[in-house]
C-alpha cells in the first residue's frame, strides 16, 4: 500500500471518527455546553483563602475546597477541548483527505511535497489537541462524582449488617463528603438505570432515608445506623438499600457514562490517526514521489 494511500486512509478516519464524536460527545453531543461559563476563579480563591486560613485543615481543604476546584478546571478543560479538538480534526480530516483524494487521481502531483508538510504540521498539533482532551476526559470520567444518585452495590445496598449495628460500604474519609456517590464511571451500572422489578426481593421495611445514607460519611458505622437491628423493623434486614426516589425511570444515566467512554476510546483512535497523518506527510514531504 502507497504512502500517498496510507496518507487519505489517516486523513479519512480522523474525519469519520471526528464526525460520530461530534455526535456523542458528553459535551456536544449531551447538550452540557454550560459548563464553558464556569468560574474556576472563584473555587481558586477559596482554596487560597482555606490554605491560608490558620490550624491543621489539610484534610478537610483536600476533600472539600481542593476537590471543588480540581473539578471546575476539569469540567471546563474538557468542554474546551472538545470543541477544539474536535473542530479541529474535523477540519482537517477533510482537508487532508480531500488533498490526498486528489493526488490519488492524479491531480496536482506537483503539490505533493506541499500536501505532505501540511499533513506533517495538521497531524501534530492534532495529535496534541485530540490527546489533551483525552486527558480531562479521563479525569471527569474517573475522578468526579455525580451527586444526584446515592452510591449502591448491584443489589442496590449501601450498607450490611454488622452485630446489632449496620456497616457502610462507602465510607471513606471524615472528611469526604462524596464518598457516597457514584462518579461518572460507574453510571453505566445496572443499578443507576432502569430495572423493572428492582425491588422484587427487596424488603421495604429495610429501604434506608436519606439521613441514615448521608450518615455514611461520618463513619464506617455512624451513629444513625448502631445498634439499628435492635428495631424491630429492621431486626430481619442483612443490607440496607437505597429507597425508592433513587431508582431511576430511563437509561439516561448509562447514556452519559458511555458518551464518555465512547468518546476516550474514538479519540484515542484519532490520537493514532494524527500520528500516522504526520508520519505519511513527513514521509511524503521528503519524498514527494513515493505518493
């Protein structure tokens, strides 16, 4: 296979995996183009204000307004980067691909040397754009959590039994108050989407409130739930599930946590594509006649 060939097959699937991300992605594609006008600034002046506040606070500034801002750049980095990367390979992926169409139907083969130092300069920087956003996306995906749903097992527990108390699973740090949600990489769980018959083995009387969840940030075992078996409605549960406005109607939720998986995976694979774009437009630029 030609160089010239290898060039447009580069330049062909950068353009078509661009085009469904432009489609799927948890920003584009998922309509949260709010969050470009998110003020960072603000979260960045309350860590300066927490680090520079006297006592021992670096735990709780870590969990709380560290955490807040880390967030924020992130969310933001990612909407950013997914207009500009994506735009960008869009671009040229069709530039490059029509060019490189061109010259395989032997059109303008004087422009070959040309066309290779633009496929050369377009795949590197497209490399590095599409490859920064992998980065934000990796970390939203896998590092912020989703507040609007309490963290479960697949059976829908948050905590077991433990002698007469009952035990948390999620508990984490005093200080963590997120512990008890899910991040966006876990939404794809069956247990954050539509189930029928959810509740089919489910005792209600074991259905936890809010309060006793929240608790679960205190402590492996916090107060609300010691000694909990020793009440009669709860003296038969082994677990504690979620109750019944934490299970969702849709799939909504699988949707945004494989928005952003599908499109970590496809911009990984134009991560290559940029790469062999740039190699194939060196190649050519050096040699214009191997097209």
């Amino acid at each position: 296979m030609g160089k010239g060939l290898l060039f447009f097959c580069c330049a062909g699937c950068i353009l078509v995996l661009t085009v469904v991300n432009l489609s799927v992605g948890p920003i584009i594609g998922g309509g949260r183009r709010g969050y470009g006008t998110l003020n960072c600034k603000r979260y960045k002046d309350l860590l300066d204000d927490a680090k520079d506040a006297p006592g021992d606070n670096d735990d709780y500034i870590k969990y709380h307004q560290e955490y807040d801002y880390n967030t924020c750049t992130r969310i933001k980095g990612l909407h950013d980067m997914e207009f500009t990367a994506f735009i960008f390979d869009a671009v040229i992926g069709f530039v490059c691909g029509l060019i490189g169409l061109l010259h395989l139907f032997d059109l303008k083969k004087d422009f070959v040397s040309n066309t290779g130092l633009i496929g050369l300069v377009c795949g590197i920087v497209g490399f590095v754009l599409t490859f920064v956003y992998v980065i934000f996306n990796g970390l939203v995906y896998t590092t912020v959590y989703y507040t609007g749903y309490y963290k479960r097992d697949g059976d829908y527990a948050f905590a077991e039994k433990d002698g007469n108390d009952f035990k948390c699973f999620y508990f984490d740090d005093v200080n963590n108050p997120n512990s008890i949600y899910p991040k966006y990489s876990d939404l794809g769980k069956k247990q954050y989407n539509y189930k029928f018959d959810w509740d089919k083995d489910i005792n209600d009387d074991c259905k936890a409130s809010d309060n006793m969840i929240t608790s679960c940030t205190s402590a492996e075992k916090p107060t609300a739930l010691q000694g909990l078996r020793t009440n009669p409605r709860y003296s038969n549960c082994d677990y504690l599930y979620v109750n019944d406005d934490q299970i969702e109607d849709g799939i909504e939720n699988k949707d945004t946590s494989d928005r952003f998986l599908t499109a970590l995976i496809l911009s990984l694979i134009v991560c290559l594509a940029n790469i062999g774009l740039a190699l194939f437009g060196f190649l050519l630029f050096r040699n214009p006649s191997d097209f």
